[in-house]
C-alpha cells in the first residue's frame, strides 16, 4: 500500500495489510520548484502585490468552498483575531457553492476591505502567494491530507492546520513548524491567528 502518512498506514493496517506491506510517500510535491519560485517571488514583490491585488501584509486560505473546509471558520477567527484593525489582510483561494455565503459573511462582518478572493490561481503561480503570506491556515473539518501546506512550507510560509487535517502531527508538528487546533474551534484559531500575525520571529522560526 502507498500511503500518505503514518495515521493512513494505520488505517491500511486495521484493512488487514501489514504495516511492513505500506510505505509512506503519497502525497508529495517539487520541493526545489515551489522554494525556487517562492525566492523569486519575493525578489520582485511589489510586481506580484500588484499583479493578484495583494495587500501587503496577509495570511492565506486555498480551499475550495464547501461546508467541511470550514472557511466560514477562517472569517470568524480572523473577525476576533483584531489582525484587520493591524493592517493584516486574509486572502482567500478557491471557488464552490458557499461563495455567496461567504460573501455574505464578509458583509456582515465589516470585513469587505480586508478581505481578498482569488477564485482561479493557476498551481504553477501559487508559490507567488505563498511568499508573501505570513501563514496560511487549513481548518477543515476533514481533509485526508492538506498538499497547499506541502506547498507553503516549500515557500518557506508556516501553517495552522486542524487536527482533523491529514499533515497534523505528519508535517506540522505543533508548536515546533506550525500549530494543531481542533476543527471548529474558533477561539483557539483566533488566538493562533492572532499571536502568528504579531510575532514576526516566531514566524521565521
């Protein structure tokens, strides 16, 4: 069995296929790729702000817009985060049925001018985005993986993920690489949200 961490070798375990039978190395990307074009895009960031409208200071979303990637999630955290009021914007990546909804929550909030969606990022130009972000959050509810952390640590970005999410405990380790929240809890994203958007060298560590 190929599979794409230890929590699924332990599922293909428990189907009856010996943990000596598996091997871990499923869900990978171009390391060298993503990291080379993170280093350019940071070079010339003021060219890649104008290009996708960035603002200068952002933390990133890439899910598609549907109830389990709890994007809805993401606005109430970073509503109470106070990060807005700092100047730090979030941008969302992604299309699905819950867009008007989440437009709508925008509204409601007061967050129209902070807040930015890409609808259609091409891959090839998402290193871009990457670079400049100051951490990207996955929060859904469940994800057997989570591939745009793959590519956010590649671009050298850190990450909050849920527990729930497939590169928890496999990539990002909590406290050390990034940080572990539970799905739906949105007082302690907020407050990870929070503490990440304000300390810069905790970032870079």
């Amino acid at each position: 069995a190929l599979v794409a961490g230890e929590r699924h070798r332990r599922y293909a375990a428990s189907l009856g296929i010996p943990m000596e039978r598996s091997r871990v190395g499923f869900d990978v990307i171009d390391v060298d790729y993503f990291s080379r074009l993170a280093g350019a895009a940071r070079e010339d960031a003021a060219a890649v702000r104008a290009r996708y409208g960035l603002p200068q200071r952002y933390l990133l979303c890439v899910s598609r817009f549907v109830a389990r990637k709890n994007v809805d999630a993401v606005l109430e955290a970073y509503a109470q985060s106070g990060l807005h009021g700092a100047g730090v914007g979030l941008v969302l990546v992604g299309q699905g049925p819950l867009e008007a909804q989440l437009r709508e929550r925008i509204a409601v909030l007061e967050l129209a001018s902070h807040v930015a969606i890409l609808q259609s990022v091409a891959n090839d130009e998402m290193p871009n985005l990457y670079a400049l972000a100051e951490f990207i959050v996955l929060a859904s509810e469940f994800d057997q993986w989570g591939l745009c952390v793959n590519e956010a640590f590649a671009a050298g970005c850190t990450a909050i993920v849920t527990r729930t999410a497939g590169v928890a405990g496999e990539i990002v380790l909590d406290g050390v690489n990034g940080f572990i929240v539970e799905p739906r809890d949105v007082s302690a994203l907020a407050q990870r949200i929070e503490r990440l958007g304000q300390d810069e060298a905790l970032r870079k560590r």
